[in-house]
C-alpha cells in the first residue's frame, strides 16, 4: 500500500479518581493488545495516548498530541465505563476519521461506555463508525482495518492535484466533474493543461533513453506487429516519448493523478496515449519498479478519481475500460478499451513485467485514430476482482459497486472472441456476480473500473467516511 497510515488510539477512562486508578493497567493492557495487533500488519503505524483520559485536560493534551503526530484516523476505545465528555472534548482535536471500538467481556461496561459516547457523537452532529469485539477475531479486526483504509484513502485524497489533459472528449458529460464541488466534497484540485504539452516535454527527451525504452520493448513485448504504416518503429517511439513527456510534467507539476483527452487532437495529429496510459497505470516500466500513476483515458474526471480511490485502497494497478458486450453464450460481458489497460492485466505479477509483457501483443491502431501507434492488447489473468463507478445524479455523487471475476478462455478462443468487438484492443472477459439486465438497467454510464481480490467492504467503508450512498449489484 505504499506508506504506512498512521493511527492514533485514545483510551477512555471514568472520572472518579479511584476508579480510574482501579482500571488504569486493565485500560492499558487492551489498549496495547490493539496496537500491537495493528502494528503485525505491516501496514500501520500506531500513535498510542500516554494514558486513559479521566479527565477534560487529559482528552485536551492528548488529542493535541495526535494532531501534533499527524495521525490520520482516531480510535476511540473503550474497556470500562467512561466518561462520554471525554470523547466529546478530544474529538476537537484528534484527527478524522473516528472509529469507537469496545471490548465484548460481560464483566467489563466497555459496550456501556461506548453506547453512550456514541450517542454524544450524535448529538453533536459528528460523523463516526462503531465497531465491538475483540481485535483477535479475524472478522472484527478485517472491520478495523476496511475502516483504517477507508480513513486513510479520504485523507489522502485532501490536498490532491489532478491533471486535466484537453478536456472533455467525444461530447461525453459523465466525464467531466465540477472544480468546486471535487474540492469541496474530496478536497482536490484541478489543473488543466494543454495536450500539445506533453509533445513538447517529450520532444526534450534525450534519444539515447528513447532507443533504450524501445529496445526494452522490442525484447520483452510478446509480439510488435509493425504494418509499415498504422505501427512502426518511429511511431512507437513517439509513444514511449509521450510517455516521458507526461512522467515530467506529473513530476514538474506535482500531479496525483491525471486524465488525458487524447480523441479528436493527439489521434489525429500525433500517436495514441495507448502505450503511457498503460505504462503509468503499471508498477514497473523499461526503467525499473514505480508506483502506479492513475491515468485515466479520454480525460474522464469521475473514472480517474474512482481509479484513485482503488489505487490509494489497494496500491496496486487499476483497471479502466469500457462496458463493450454481453456474451450471453458464455456469461461474459466484454470490459475493452482502447487505451489504459495496464500490462499488469496480462499476468497478474506486479514483479515480474516480463511474465505480464509476454502476454501482450503491440497491434496498429484502428482507423478511428488516422495519427496511428501501438495499440496495447491482451486478455485479462482471470481472478476474483471488485469493479466500480463513482457518479453523479442531479448534482450529488453515488458509488456503484460490482463484484465479479475475470474469465480465461482457451487462447484460440479468447482471439476469436476478442475479434468480435476490436480486435487490437484489450479486453478483460468478465462474469458478474449480477443478471445481465439487472446490470445494465442499473450501471451509470458507459465507463468501469476495478481491481483483483474482493474490496466491497472496504469501498463501502470508504463511501461512508465520504458520505456518499452506495448501490452494491450483486
């Protein structure tokens, strides 16, 4: 997941002096189990409070201290009966997200404890989430840490920057969001800049790391089916300098994620984005291991932040396509695009880019983009994957959630299949866990977006800290 979310844990106390005392090593002691089972993760960082808060002073000095710290979610923990203005005055300053977290012994009031902070948070109108049990049970820690995620992908989208490459494409209005309202709702902001930019940083790129991109490619890419005329060897390399161009401008510019236009201007007049969509949306390119960088195809604001919301979640790379065809032989939807596609798809191993690249098949590009370049196909490795949309109705957003798994076929097969719709484009062969019509009566728009292993429960998290709705299609 890239850097650690850092986390801080308060621990609730009770006002009377001697009971406090009583419970102070019994608070400590479950405080402490939560922090190193966390902690065991690898993927947290814990910021404990010094000592139960008994009283306003102590929530004060120790909420501050988290501020201090920069934690980024706040568990409030409750062992015993506390005081509810304790948690009432520390959430003045310890950081968002909160979640209120008691034990489940019948000897101990935690859940008393808990209930009643809960229904102080109410009253003051503080969003929180709500969580019992023991942080040795594999489901109620699975909850901690979907709710940790969830926090930490909310945090860091505040402060963001996207990168607006050329505006909207092809007339389409779902992919164009409102400047005010992303920064607003989500805290980010957008820059928009002009295609013609990432030629001219891409002209700047010294030619010794072009034809060393290229080489990479040549020996490593499956097959590189030059025509003479929509693929060759010169448009290629335009490729992998558009490529170089967008990773300075990202750089120069401090972009988080970006979109990029590309129809109608860069598929005109110069190549396709196929090859650095691709390259960004992967972990690794002819240099060496980087983090996915979301580059969303046909500069779709709403896509690129649902893919940015799956790669903060998960760090791995996210899938962008089309809602292209049912097959309703098979059971199969056909998810094809025709740029954006990480080679990660190919393979499955973030690692190993050979093992993925030796699945993909450079093609010329269609006639709709007369500029030409490689088109970067391949099916996608089957597996379970979580696919999603955030969108928007009259004005306010909605996440729709699909759980699904992608589908391998026989090589033969797949071609075939493939050469139905286009066949130089990737397509990811997928089976929902939905009807067909239920599907397609009830997705937003013609855009999906995913990645492997099962994250519902953690988009659901994230959607709630957001306060954004969530139809789940299963």
């Amino acid at each position: 997941m890239g850097r650690k979310i850092k986390v801080g844990i308060l621990t609730m106390s009770d006002g009377r002096i001697y009971l406090h005392d009583e419970y102070k090593d019994l608070n400590m002691r479950y405080q402490d189990e939560i922090a190193r089972r966390l902690e065991e993760t690898g993927e947290v960082e814990v910021v404990q409070g010094t000592t139960p808060i008994h009283t306003n002073e102590e929530a004060i000095k120790e909420a501050k201290r988290l501020q201090r710290e920069g934690v980024e979610a706040t568990i409030f923990n409750y062992v015993i009966w506390c005081y509810p203005q304790f948690t009432a005055v520390a959430r003045n300053f310890a950081p968002g997200p909160y979640l209120l977290f008691c034990n489940l012994h019948p000897s101990e009031c935690g859940m008393v404890g808990m209930m009643a902070a809960a229904g102080t948070m109410d009253q003051l109108g503080v969003r929180y989430s709500r969580l019992w049990g023991s942080v040795q049970d594999e489901e109620v820690f699975g909850k901690m840490m979907a709710f940790l995620k969830a926090a930490s992908v909310a945090g860091r989208l505040k402060g963001a920057t996207f990168g607006n490459f050329g505006g909207r494409p092809l007339g389409m209005y779902t992919a164009v969001a409102n400047v005010e309202q992303w920064q607003k709702q989500f805290g980010i902001d957008v820059e928009n800049i002009e295609q013609d930019d990432i030629i001219r940083a891409g002209e700047l790129m010294e030619e010794e790391e072009v034809e060393k991109a290229f080489a990479w490619l040549t020996e490593n890419v499956g097959s590189i089916q030059y025509d003479g005329q929509g693929l060759t060897p010169e448009k290629l390399k335009l490729q992998i300098r558009s490529y170089y161009g967008l990773r300075k401008i990202i750089a120069e510019r401090k972009l988080d994620f970006i979109g990029i236009k590309a129809h109608g201007d860069l598929t005109d007049r110069y190549v396709t984005m196929d090859v650095a969509e691709a390259f960004l949306n992967d972990p690794y390119d002819w240099d060496g291991p980087h983090e996915p960088i979301v580059a969303a195809t046909e500069s779709d604001m709403d896509g690129a932040l649902t893919m940015q919301i799956f790669k903060l979640l998960t760090g791995s790379p996210v899938l962008f396509a089309d809602v292209r065809h049912y097959d309703k032989e098979n059971n199969v939807w056909f998810f094809s695009n025709s740029g954006t596609h990480a080679t990660y798809f190919a393979g499955k191993n973030p690692f190993e880019p050979k093992e993925n690249l030796k699945n993909v098949t450079f093609f010329p590009e269609t006639h709709y983009y007369p500029a030409g370049g490689a088109s970067v196909h391949h099916f996608a490795k089957g597996g379970e994957v979580t696919l999603a949309r955030l969108a928007r109705k009259n004005g306010q957003y909605y996440l729709t959630i699909v759980p699904a798994e992608f589908v391998e076929f026989p090589r033969e097969k797949a071609v075939a299949m493939g050469s139905m719709t286009t066949p130089a484009w990737p397509v990811a062969f997928t089976r929902l866990k939905v009807d067909a019509d239920t599907f397609i009566s009830n997705f937003p728009c013609n855009h999906i977006h995913g990645v492997y292993g099962d994250w519902v429960k953690e988009l659901e998290m994230t959607a709630q800290i957001l306060d954004i709705p969530v139809q789940i299609l299963r």
